[in-house]
C-alpha cells in the first residue's frame, strides 16, 4: 500500500500536468484566435483601401461609403463591416478615429 504522502506526492504531480496542459491550450486557442483574426480582415481591408485610393480626406471616404451602402455594393459594404466587427484598428492606416466610428455606425 502506498504512504500517504507519495499519494499526495503522485497527485499534486497529476493536477500539475493537467493545469500546465489547461494553460498550453489557453495560450494556443488565443494565439489562434488572433490569427484569424487579422487574416479574416486581411481581405476586406485591401478590397476597402483599393476602393478608396483615389479619396484623400476623411470627409471623401465617408461619402464614398455612404454610396456604397446607399447602393448595395455588397463586396464594400461586407468589407467594412467584416473590418468593424473584428478589428477597427485596421481602418487607422487610411482614417481618423473618428471618422471610423462613423463609418462603423453606418453599417447598422
């Protein structure tokens, strides 16, 4: 029979491993989750920013957007709101920060 303490000696071993594999598992599924994340806006911002290279003031972006939307273009319309709905932070390379929360708010 095994002495009390190679018994708590081989459980806290046990529980050790599972808690080490719970956390590889957590880091892992984050990791992933922020992959897909930036591959998923990956698309619709380069459909986004060609489609807008030729305005250069937020006003004229916003504007343009507004057609979209006004129009159904589907493939920019779905493009901005894949990009607000996963990661608005992608918008700051071509718009203020305010003009993407109007942008975000045009989509509802």
């Amino acid at each position: 029979m095994l002495s009390q303490k190679k018994i708590l000696c081989y459980s806290l071993i046990s529980i050790s491993g599972w808690l080490f594999a719970t956390y590889l598992i957590f880091i892992h599924l984050n990791n992933d989750r922020d992959f897909i994340n930036d591959k998923i806006t990956v698309n619709a911002y380069n459909i986004v920013s060609q489609s807008l290279q030729n305005k250069k003031s937020d006003q004229e972006i916003i504007e343009q957007i507004q057609f979209w939307f006004a129009n159904d273009w589907t493939a920019q319309t779905g493009s901005v709101t894949t990009i607000c709905d996963n990661d608005r932070d992608k918008l700051k390379q071509i718009l203020s920060d305010s003009a993407i929360v109007t942008i975000c708010r045009l989509r509802i």
